[in-house]
C-alpha cells in the first residue's frame, strides 16, 4: 500500500478529529442530511433529528447550520489536499506519483461519497469568508497535481501542451465520482481509483 493510499484511511475514522462525541454525531448527521435533501432543504430540527438530540442541544456545538457546512467542508478539503500532497512530495517517476495521487483521490471519493458529494458540490452555499477560505484549499489541491503534471513535462515523462486545463480536466473526473458511484455497483472503490489512474496517465501522453 502507497503512503498516498494509507492516508485515505478507514471509514471508521473519517470524523475522529470531531470532538465531544454529540459534536461528531451532529456532522454525522448533518452530512446526511445536506447529501439528501441539499443544505438549504436542511433545518436544524432535521440534523437534531437524525443525531437523536434536541434541536436546542444543536446549538451548544455550533452556531448556525452553516458552520456545520463550514466544519464539513473544511475538513474533506484538509483530508483530500492531504492525499494529494502526500502523492506529490512520494518518491518515484511523475507517472508513478499522478497515478498514485489519482487513484487514491478517486477512492476517498467513491469511498467516501456521501461525504464528497457535499464537500465538492454545496460550496456556494458557504457565505463569502468561509467560500473564500474553501476555494483557497481548492487552489492548493489545484497547484499539487498542476505540480506533477509540470514535473512529467520537464522530465518529458509527459505530453501536455495545456497543463492547466489538463489539471482541471483531471480534478473533474475524478470528483464526479462522488456523483455515480455505487456502493452495488460492479467495481470497488479500489478497481475505480485503479481505472481512472490508468485513463489519466493516458490523458498526459505518460511514456
């Protein structure tokens, strides 16, 4: 297993970093709620609902139903820039770290879909601090696998007369992920990052 792929992490673990456990399970529950029915179909009472607590108690962990939307996106952002970052600064060829740092995204997002599809897909309902912060990290996520790309071309590993859309054609496919995938399906989570690492390294002309 990469250092890329260890960084993915169990699901079991995908909140620990939330604490008290009521604070945890509100997110929980949020993230549910906002993959369902979409943020602004969410109240309160329904996020209090799920998690088994008062609407009243809701409050005491955060503030507004935005900050909940703040928390989550904050931390999926933190999580994905990680498995890029930590594919990026691996040891190997261009080819072999742009493999490893897609496959390993595209897992968290099949694996983590309901938690992706709100990371990814509910930014513009974040008011104008907290987008801004969100799409700051959205750039770093950019720049990482911009980096890759720019490295294969130098080491002519890569042909790529457009990085920049390039990258942006990348970071989309393996996003939408979140959108299709099906935990019934036919493939695992595990044969989809390896499909699409495939498909990217021919995007990049990899020798």
């Amino acid at each position: 297993m990469s250092t890329a792929e260890e960084t993915v992490g169990g699901e079991a673990d995908a909140w620990a970093e939330v604490t008290p456990d009521a604070a945890r399970r509100l997110l929980v529950a949020a993230v549910e709620a906002f993959a369902e029915r979409g943020y602004h179909a969410t109240t309160t009472r329904d996020i209090a609902g799920r998690a088994g607590m008062s609407p009243a108690a809701l409050y005491i962990h955060y503030k507004t139903k935005e900050e909940l939307l703040h928390r989550i996106s904050r931390i999926g952002h933190d999580k994905a820039l990680d498995i890029l970052r930590t594919a990026a600064r691996g040891d190997g060829t261009a080819a072999e770290r742009l493999a490893d740092g897609v496959s390993s995204f595209v897992r968290w997002h099949a694996g983590r879909r309901t938690t992706a599809r709100v990371v990814q897909y509910e930014l513009d309902a974040l008011g104008p601090d907290a987008r801004a912060e969100i799409v700051a990290l959205r750039r770093q996520v950019d720049a990482e696998v911009r980096g890759i790309i720019e490295d294969g071309v130098a080491a002519g590993e890569f042909d790529v007369p457009d990085v920049q859309g390039t990258t942006l054609a990348i970071l989309s496919l393996c996003i939408d992920v979140a959108r299709w995938f099906n935990v019934d399906g036919p493939r695992t989570p595990e044969q989809v990052g390896e499909l699409y690492a495939g498909l990217v390294l021919r995007m990049v002309g990899a020798h």
